[in-house]
C-alpha cells in the first residue's frame, strides 16, 4: 500500500497534474453535497437526488456531443427538470414521488438516446455513469468552484426558510412562506450540488455523495447546525481517503469513495454516542426484581406523581430547533 507521504508526493508531481485536480473537484463536490443533502435528510427526499442525477443526463450528453461544457450542460437540463418536476407536483393528483418517477426515466432515456448519437458511445456511456475523476479539465475546474461558492451562498442565506419548510409544509404555508419558490430553490441547489458530483462518481453512485455523509451526521448529532458542519467534513474526508485508496490499490475512485461513506455510516450507526446501537442497547431498562412492578417502585419514591404515560424526548432537529 502506498504512504500518505507518497501519495502527497504524487500530488506534487507536475507530471501529474491530473490528480490535485480530481482531489479538488471531489473535496468541493462533496462539501457541497453534505450541506445540501442534509436538507434532502430532513425532507426525507432522498428520491429527488437520484432523479436529479438522472435528469443532469441529457445536458451532460447534448454538451459531449457539441464538445460543450459539461458542467453547464448538466447543469441547464438538471435546473429545467427541477423545475418542471416543482411545477407538475403542485397538482393535488398527483404524489410528488410519482411526478419524480415520470422524469426520473424521461430524463434518463433521453440521455441514452443522445448520447448513442455520439462516436464511441460505449465509452462515453461508461464515463458518465462511473464518472471519470481523473479527466477534470482546468475550467471544469473552475466552474465546480464557482457553483459551490454560490449553492454554499444561498444555502447560508436562505438556511431559516429552508429549515421551516423541511420541518412542517403546512404550517409554514400558513404563516406565509413562499414554500412553492423554497422548493424551487431547494430543487435547484440539490441540481448544481448532483452536476458538480457527477464527474466525480457518475451518475450511478451521485446519490451516496448526496445522502450518506448526512445521514451519518444525523447519526452523530440532534443539532442541525452541528449536523451542517459535520455532514461536508465527512463527505470531504471521504473523499481525501478513497482518493487515496483508489490511487494506491489502482481502484475506481467512484466506488471507493462510495465505500468509504458507507463504511463511516455503518460506524456510526454502531458506535455513535447516543443514537448509535449499542449506546441504544446500553440503555434498554433492565427488568424490574420479581414482585416490585415499576409502577408500586416508582409510588414508593418519595414526591413521585402517579404517571399513566411515560416521558418522551423531543428532537432539536425535528422539532424546529436551528442552531
């Protein structure tokens, strides 16, 4: 296995160019990714993100058969299907997941379909779905790092607002919120962060960049500010280690970096301090002595009220906490 200080060496090489360059597009897309994904956690939207990614397809493929960019291509039809998919599920008819699954295979057909037009379709088919890290253009380079500055902008701006309708619709639609713009705003930024991170992963495994390094973060915090800074520090530790990993064992940089959130998650889900399983199996109250029911206990404690209903805790996230 490669050192650290030898991988740090090849990212110095001038003869390899190639690979500071793919570990600044994945450390940006999966910044950016975190943030936005932990609005997709709370929303319980995970199905938009593949939707997303699949609908970025079309203009990835109309910009490789014109020799455009493909960022602003993936970009232009990602935006216009966000916001047909916004328009379509104000109609009480229809579910939004339903609107979802209608452009989710549109999208994707119609990127098979154009991109079969082009010269060695196998290959390009291959690169857009897998992703193709380590040919990152210098202004590819640049565009990724001018959408992450502006989704991070508009995400700190518009973060309150955002909250509200993620935590209840309806009563934010009461007291007045523009919930029809916000979605529009939210379907928009879930885009730019999925078209940064195709080049990254592919359009197959987008979603995990999207998803797990939020959950993971729900795992380890209550807090939505906590979990906001945790998810993109994750998500970029990822991707430094299965870039890493890719490069020193010759793996698909995708994939691995998929492997690694995904091996982050399951630690969480087992150690983490208070959600985690075993922190829940800890705490799992042991049976009562035979012949002391709680209820005889707890009268017995000096001040205790008879209770018929035991306590429950709330969730700062869910239960509107922002800080």
């Amino acid at each position: 296995m490669m050192s650290p200080l030898d991988f740090l060496t090849d990212l110095l090489n001038p003869d390899l160019a190639f690979l500071p360059k793919a570990l600044a597009v994945a450390v940006m897309s999966s910044i950016v990714c975190g943030v936005v994904g932990c609005y997709v956690v709370l929303r319980g939207m995970a199905f938009i993100g593949d939707t997303v990614a699949h609908a970025v397809f079309p203009g990835l493929a109309v910009a490789f058969v014109l020799s455009g960019n493909l960022v602003l291509g993936g970009a232009a039809a990602g935006v216009l299907t966000a916001v047909l998919i916004a328009v379509f599920s104000q109609n009480r008819r229809l579910k939004e997941d339903s609107v979802i699954g209608v452009f989710l295979v549109g999208s994707f057909a119609l990127g098979i379909v154009v991109i079969s037009r082009a010269p060695g379709y196998a290959g390009s088919l291959q690169q857009f779905l897998f992703g193709s890290i380590t040919g990152v253009p210098t202004s590819d380079l640049i565009v990724v790092g001018v959408t992450s500055a502006a989704v991070l902008a508009v995400l700190a701006c518009l973060r309150k607002e955002l909250v509200t309708i993620s935590l209840d619709r309806e009563s934010a639609r009461a007291m007045g919120v523009p919930v029809f713009w916000l979605d529009l705003v939210l379907y928009v930024l879930v885009t730019l962060a999925v078209v940064i991170a195709v080049q990254t992963i592919g359009n197959i495994l987008v979603l995990a960049l999207l998803i797990t390094p939020a959950a993971t973060a729900r795992l380890l915090t209550d807090r939505l500010g906590v979990m906001t800074l945790l998810a993109p520090v994750i998500g970029a530790c990822g991707a430094l280690v299965g870039l890493y990993l890719s490069w020193s064992y010759d793996l698909p940089t995708g994939g691995t970096i998929v492997l690694v959130l995904t091996a982050a998650f399951l630690l969480s889900w087992f150690l983490a301090p208070r959600q985690g399983l075993i922190a829940r199996v800890r705490r799992r109250p042991r049976p009562e002595p035979t012949g002391t029911p709680a209820s005889a206990a707890a009268s017995a404690r000096p001040g205790a009220a008879p209770s018929d209903e035991p306590p429950t805790l709330s969730d700062p996230v869910t239960t509107g906490a922002v800080s």
